[in-house]
C-alpha cells in the first residue's frame, strides 16, 4: 500500500464527510475531474473500489480521525 499524500488525506476527510465530489472540488477550488483522478489514484493506494471502502481503510490505517 503506497503513502497517500496530504491532499489524498485531505480528500478521504471530504469523503468520510459525506461530501460529493462537486462539493470537494468546490472547497479546493479543483474541476470535479480533477478529483475523480485523485479519487481513482486514492483507490488504486489504498487497494479499494468505492468510496465507502477507502472511508473504512481511511480509518483503518488511521488516514481519518
């Protein structure tokens, strides 16, 4: 499993919040393509397939508090 970067981590806080990607990129000021791209590198990290599962290894490994 590779180490996710700050804005990876930041993101997974987005997403155990709840948070769509529309909203995501609105708050970093990103396109909503550029967070499906951090969203699919985040996944491919953290050997998931759905947000749910990377929000369950977020706080897992401790990614999430």
């Amino acid at each position: 499993m590779e180490d996710l970067s700050d804005r990876d981590k930041q993101i997974l806080q987005f997403l155990s919040n709840g948070y769509t990607n529309s909203e995501i990129a609105a708050e970093l000021h990103l396109s909503v393509r550029s967070i499906e791209t951090n969203l699919s590198k985040i996944y491919k990290k953290l050997q998931v397939k759905s947000r749910l599962e990377a929000v369950k290894q977020g706080y897992a490994i401790g990614f999430i508090k």
